[in-house]
C-alpha cells in the first residue's frame, strides 16, 4: 500500500517568490523526478547561478509557512536537495534530523 501512494505526489512547485528584498533574487529551480530504493517517487531540486555569492532553497509548508532553508551555501553558485513523497502523497525533505511536509520551494541567492 506504501508503494502504490508514495507514488502520487503531484509536481512540486517551485519558483514561488516570497520575498521582496531588493538584494534577494530568485533563480529558476530544475526539478528531475525519480523513485528511490522503496519505488517512491523522489525529486532532486537543483539551483545554480554563476554570479551568485551565496545560494539556497527555501522551502514552504502549509499557508505558505517558511519551514526554514538548506544552505546557504557561501562562495558557490549551486544548491542541490532531495525531497520524497510519503505514504500520504506528501512531498517530505528531511534536513538535520528533522522531516516536514513541504508544499513548495524558492531558489534565492544574493550577487
């Protein structure tokens, strides 16, 4: 039964601008899809720019809550994450530990 849900999870969204910073720009996130080990779908987000200084992924849950970033990454031009979809269709990223049920996510950097 895991298998058969934990391959549901709509495409991911991504892209969405939250903030209105004039020193924070947003780069296009190229989304690949997979399935891991188990047979769920998983995706790799990826976000590269070559002036960046520094770059990371925001990720968002339910109401467009911040649920916080992976990175940022200083003194590079690329970000890469893995999220999974869970038994419920739920997209997930686990980071330090720590798993949440994301809906959507940016790319931002600063130049």
């Amino acid at each position: 039964m895991k298998i058969a849900t934990c391959r549901n999870c709509k495409p991911f969204e991504t892209n969405v601008k939250r903030s209105e910073s004039p020193h924070l720009l947003v780069e296009q996130i190229r989304v690949y899809y997979g399935m891991d080990a188990e047979g769920c779908k998983v995706a790799t987000l990826q976000c590269s720019n070559p002036t960046a200084k520094d770059i990371l992924i925001e990720w968002y849950g339910p109401r467009d809550t911040s649920l916080g970033t992976t990175g940022p990454v200083k003194h590079t031009e690329k970000v890469i994450a893995l999220i999974t979809c869970n038994q419920n269709s739920e997209w997930i990223f686990t980071e330090g530990g720590r798993t949440d049920i994301i809906q959507s996510a940016t790319c931002e950097y600063i130049i």
